[in-house]
C-alpha cells in the first residue's frame, strides 16, 4: 500500500546494510552452492540469475530476487524427492539464516537487520506498516522478540549465544565459558536460566547484571516481512530488498509464506512495495460508497461502506490478500467524520475564517487545522491514505 522511501543515495545505504555481513565469511559456502544451482538449473541465463558475489544476493535490486526466486522454484519443482536437493536446501537455509532454529547452529542475522532498520527509520519513513496503514511499526522493545532474557537464552543456538554474550569490550569468550551457558539450557527452565545465569562465569554477582546489558543491546525489533517467502526460497531471507517492514497481522496473520505473485515475473514486480514500479498510491483510490448525499453520514453509517476502486486494478490480490476493504471498513468512522466536516467547512466558509483571522493564517493553513490531510501525510500516521483520497475526491466534486 506505502512504498517504501529509499534513501538518496542507494550505494551508500546497501554499503552501511552489507557491514552486517561482510565478517562472517558466507561467500566460501555461496560460491560452493551456487556452483549446485547453476549445474541444476535450465535456464540460459543462470550464470547472471545467481551472482557471482554473495553481495550482489544480499544488495541487489529487487528485480534480481525475483529472478533468483522464480527460477530456484523451477529447480525445486524438477528436483522434489531428490536426496541431493534436500541437502542442498538445507545448506542455503542456514547460510541465509534469518531466524536461529534450535537444530541449526549458524548464526542468525534478524536482530542486527532490524536494528539496521531502525538506524536508518528517519531516511526510510518508518512509521506505518507499508501493506496496510493500519498500526504503527515502531520499536516495541525487546519483549516483542523473545518476551524476556529468559526465553531468550533457553531458545538460542549456540551460535547465538556466542555472538551475542561477549567481553565488554566486544571480544568473545572463551570456548570453556560458552559452554558453561549452553549447559544451563539443559538444566534450568526459562523462568530460572536467567538467575542462574547472572552467577557464573568472569561477570558472576556484578551489576549491572550480564542479561541487563545484553538485553539492552537486543531491544529494538519490529516486524519484517519477506515479500518473497524465504520459506519458498532460503535465498533472499536476507536480501535488503525483500524486507517490508510491516504489522504483525500482516506479516504473521495474513501473508505468512504466502505467494502473491505466483509465477508470475510481472505480478511480483507490481505487488511488491520494495520495487521501483510500485504505483499503489496512484492505481487505487479509498472511496466512500455510495457517494454520500447526506450532510451528517456519520449519523446513519449502515448506509456507507469504504471501498478500494476501481474494483478491477492491479492490487487486488494485495488488497484481498491483507484484507483491506474489510479492515479499513472497521475503521470506516474516521472516513465519515473527515467527510461531513468537509461538508460543514466548504471553501466559502473557509474564506470567512480566513477573514476573521485577519491574515495571519492562510486558507490552507486553515484546512489543515481542520482536516488534518497534509499533518496526517507529513507525520506518516495510520490512515493517510485514505484522508487524502476522500478529500481529494470531495474537492474534485466541489469544482
Ligand atoms: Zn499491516
């Protein structure tokens, strides 16, 4: 529904994105699997679908991923039941490790992307939940990721615990002392690990305690969907242009592995709000139907629905897939007090506030006190769209 606003400068922003990898030596283990899917696959072009450098996977544009994803599905399809398939696969998931799993050991790379996320949320307009503009994305602290220190730790790969429990200084700990804490998974439960845990080892008994300062580091998160499932795909799990940051019902309620363009190369171009010709904004416009008649609308809303027009556009399957209409309509209030206030405050009676001012507030600065359209833009607050559609659309009546 947004699309997501990209800094200026794109190098420097896939150069600050691409530190988070360039330590941990993934492009050994890439250039050996890729070398597997050029081998397997049918298409002319493979050896230009699947980058040379692994950087060029985890940078590159949006359109390169579609490419990477339709034809690694091809693969897949051919392959199904194959022994060397599956280990393959299972190679690129813990390459491309985005979430940990207790049985992968690699390490996963989802707490620095979302941190990534937030330090750049300014330049990217961070604010709504680019599929709906219903809720806010905003940092919701570390209890939104793993509920507390506790679950953190009982869940973590060893991986994870290495990365993340380290020196104060940013130096990992010896081999011996990692393995003291993973030894407390086996035996404390979630609610005890955490005490056990502040008593061992070099930081034993210090303040503030070692889960303090390491949950400190782990708090801001929100969520990031991969447009393209990276559940279809290990691939892109952690391509910047896969990301949109969105609200839990979307990503976990609603979309989840779902894929809504198919195989169709065209299709996941359009839909998807990381792409270059992304054009939601200026395909769709949020109506209120039937055009309203009445001066008071919000006093009968059973006559009044919001709806997605026209009906026959290309983001209809964004639109069904979210459930737009249905979600925007329990909100279709907002909709019909901005429109009865427009009919209340006509551009003649705008002129006579203007006048009782006496020159120190514009017209339109009277209209946005009012209406709120251009604050409501400006501060990317839930339900944007849909203000500046209904009183674009009221004024294109007035005229
Ligand atoms: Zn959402």
């Amino acid at each position: 529904m947004k699309k997501i606003h990209y800094p200026e400068d794109r190098t420097a922003f896939e150069y600050s994105y691409w530190q988070i990898f360039k330590e941990s030596g993934l492009q050994t283990e890439w250039t050996r699997l890729r070398r597997k899917l050029i081998a397997w696959s049918d298409s002319p072009d493979k050896s230009t679908i699947y980058p040379d450098q692994i950087q060029d996977v985890i940078c590159g544009k949006y359109e390169i991923l579609v490419d990477i994803y339709l034809d690694y599905k091809k693969i897949k399809k051919n392959k199904i039941g194959d022994a060397e398939w599956v280990t393959l696969e299972t190679d690129l998931f813990s390459l491309f490790s985005y979430n940990a799993s207790k049985e992968d050991h690699s390490h996963a790379f989802q707490p620095e992307i979302a941190e990534f996320f937030m330090g750049h949320a300014v330049e990217l307009e961070l604010h709504v939940c680019h599929y709906c503009e219903l809720a806010y994305v905003n940092a919701y602290g570390f209890s939104g990721v793993f509920k507390d220190f506790g679950r953190f730790l009982k869940n973590a790969t060893e991986g994870d615990i290495r990365h993340y429990i380290r020196r104060a200084d940013g130096n990992p700990y010896s081999d011996r002392i990692i393995g003291d804490v993973v030894e407390l998974q086996k035996k404390y439960s979630e609610k005890q690990i955490t005490e056990a845990f502040n008593n061992i080892g070099p930081w034993g008994g210090k303040e503030p305690k070692k889960s303090e300062t390491i949950a400190a580091k782990l708090r801001n998160h929100f969520d990031l969907d991969h447009f393209l499932p990276k559940s279809q795909c290990p691939i892109v799990g952690l391509s910047l242009y896969n990301l949109v940051p969105s609200c839990a019902v979307c990503n976990e309620k609603l979309k989840g592995a779902d894929e809504i363009g198919g195989d169709d190369r065209a299709k996941w171009l359009t839909l998807s709000p990381t792409s270059d010709s992304y054009s939601f904004d200026k395909e769709v416009s949020i109506a209120i139907e039937p055009t309203p008649t009445d001066f008071k609308t919000k006093e009968t809303p059973e006559k009044y629905r919001l709806a997605f027009s026209p009906k026959a556009n290309k983001y209809e399957p964004i639109i069904r897939e979210f459930l737009l209409e249905e979600r925007y309509n329990y909100h279709k209030c907002e909709a019909l007090r901005l429109h009865d206030l427009l009919v209340d405050y006509p551009k003649t009676r705008i002129k006579m506030i203007k006048d009782v001012f006496k020159g120190s507030k514009t017209e339109k600065e009277i209209e946005n006190d009012i209406f709120g359209v251009e604050y409501n833009q400006a501060y990317h607050r839930c339900f944007s769209k849909m203000y500046s559609d209904i009183f674009q659309a009221h004024y294109k009546q007035d005229c």
